[in-house]
C-alpha cells in the first residue's frame, strides 16, 4: 500500500466507485452515496479548487483501495472510506490515523457519517479520544417499485429542469433564502455558477418548481448510483416565501418519478436531527427512518 495526492477525474470516478462497492459490500461501515461526494467537491466555495490538495488516495497497485477527504475549512472534518475488505483491519486504521493526524492542529476535529450500529468504527473513534455528539443525521429510504403519481401544484406553479447556467442567479437566490446564507449575493451565485459548469453537473438532475412571477421556489438535486440502484435527494429547498403550499412534496414526488424513469429501485435522502420540518416533508412522501449517523468530535468548540 502507498498513498499518493488526488490528480484529476480518472480519480474521481474510482472514488466514486469506492463508494457504490462499499454499499453493496453492507458490511457494517456506511458508505455515503456517491452524489454526496460529487456535492461535496463541485459545490465548493474556494474558487482555486484547492480541495484537490485536501485528498488523499491510498493504492495497491494501480487500483484505489481508500481515500481520504479533509475539510479543514468546513467544519474542520475529516472523511475516510476503504474498500469494503479492509474493514477493521491495520490497514484502514492507518488511513483513519492518517487523517486525524493532518487534522491535529486543529482544536476541534469531527467526522460525519459513522453508523449507529458500526461498532468497529465507533470503537476506534473513542478510542483514540471522539466521543459523539447528540445531533445527528437520519438517513431515509423508500422503495420505487411501485408507481410514483405526483400530487398537483397549485395554479400557476410548474416543474422543469434547470436549463443550465443562465439559470445560476435563480437557483442561487432561491437557494440561499432556503438555507439562510449570509454569504453576499455575488459570491453565492457564482459558486452556483461553478457547479453548474462542473463535470458532475447534469441539468436533467437538478429539478425545480417555477413560480408564477419566474422565481425558483423549490430545488432539488438527484443523483443515481447505478450499481446498487440507488437514487438520493442533496440539496433539497423551498423558498421560505412559498412554505406550506406543498411545493416540496411534489417537487420530491417528481425526483422520485425521473429516478424511477433511470433504473433505480429505491431512493434515499438524509435531514438533520433537529430538523422537523424536512423530516415530515420526507415521511409524507414515504420515506422511511433507517438508521442514524452520527457525528464523532474530539476537542473544544471554541
């Protein structure tokens, strides 16, 4: 085993591969989906893309066998994943060793993801000093084998696709009401900009609800994995000017239907703990609590 630094999309691809042979492994780790990590890396803040400096792949030969991403600047995190054989074995361990050691300076470190239920992971992490905090994320599933029939949208409302980057300041505006960003106009929307002319970017994929007066009130991103058939929601929002009109079920009804249209079987999405509202919005379309992730923190907030 050696490690070397992240070098372009060739890599990439085998990540995301990582991830989708982890799923099918369910072996105990919780493998993220591979939108999540397409997310991640091209809906970035940091317009010199130095998040390519913050990777770090572990081969065997020429094939991937872990990697590591840290975001020091994000909420000074850290994320590991093997392949699904090394589980618990000297080999992840140096990966995970590694990681927390680039992330030492720090007084604070976290990482995210870590399943209720992953004992040898939960173990090592305390171990070495994490102990988890009280919030957490809940992962959702629901199956698509059925059919998927999309509730109405009020009179005048309407569902598309993005049209691509002439669509970026609409995105960006109804995006940043959605999540509350204080981030200046300007910068927000030209990192929209950015993922939008992103290689991961598919326009089919990001789905919105139009008002009547033009303006984005909901947004969402789909994602397929082909090897497990698995679907996933990241990001979802509504413009808290259109709360309460059901604009978000349907907007998820219709993410279901072209995941369906794809070939895949079932759909996920994750919310925040303590986030109600979007957890009733996923359960009144039929997702289904799985299980927790939870987040593993060593040091002081402040």
């Amino acid at each position: 085993m050696y490690a070397r630094n992240y070098e372009g999309l060739k890599d990439l691809h085998a990540m995301l591969d990582l991830l989708a042979e982890g799923r099918k492994a369910n072996n105990g780790t919780y493998y993220v989906h591979r939108g999540d990590l397409q997310w991640w890396l091209f809906y970035n803040d940091d317009i010199s893309q130095k998040w390519k400096s913050n990777i770090r792949l572990w081969m065997e030969g020429d094939r991937l066998i872990g990697w590591s991403l840290l975001s020091p600047f994000e909420g000074r995190a850290f994320d590991v994943y093997a392949s699904p054989e090394l589980r618990g074995t000297d080999c992840e361990h140096e990966m995970l060793a590694w990681a927390v050691e680039q992330m030492s300076a720090y007084e604070y470190v976290r990482t995210v993801w870590v399943a209720e239920d992953d004992k040898a992971h939960i173990c090592w992490l305390e171990e070495k000093g994490f102990s988890h905090k009280e919030e957490h994320m809940v992962l959702f599933k629901r199956s698509l084998s059925g059919p998927v029939s999309e509730p109405p949208l009020p009179e005048g409302f309407g569902l598309r696709s993005s049209h691509g980057e002439v669509d970026a300041k609409l995105r960006a505006a109804a995006s940043q009401a959605s999540f509350g960003s204080k981030m200046p106009f300007e910068e927000y929307w030209k990192r929209t900009l950015r993922f939008m002319q992103s290689p991961v970017y598919v326009p089919q994929h990001d789905v919105f609800v139009i008002a009547p007066d033009e303006r984005v009130a909901a947004f969402c991103c789909i994602w397929t994995d082909d090897l497990n058939k698995m679907g996933y929601f990241e990001p979802v929002g509504v413009h808290p000017e259109f709360h309460r009109r059901g604009l978000g079920k349907s907007l998820l009804f219709e993410g279901l239907r072209r995941l369906q249209s794809e070939g895949m079987t079932e759909a996920s999405v994750c919310a925040e703990s303590d986030n109600p509202p979007a957890i009733r919005l996923y359960e009144s379309v039929g997702f289904q609590k799985v299980k927790h992730l939870l987040t593993f923190v060593k040091g002081k907030t402040s």
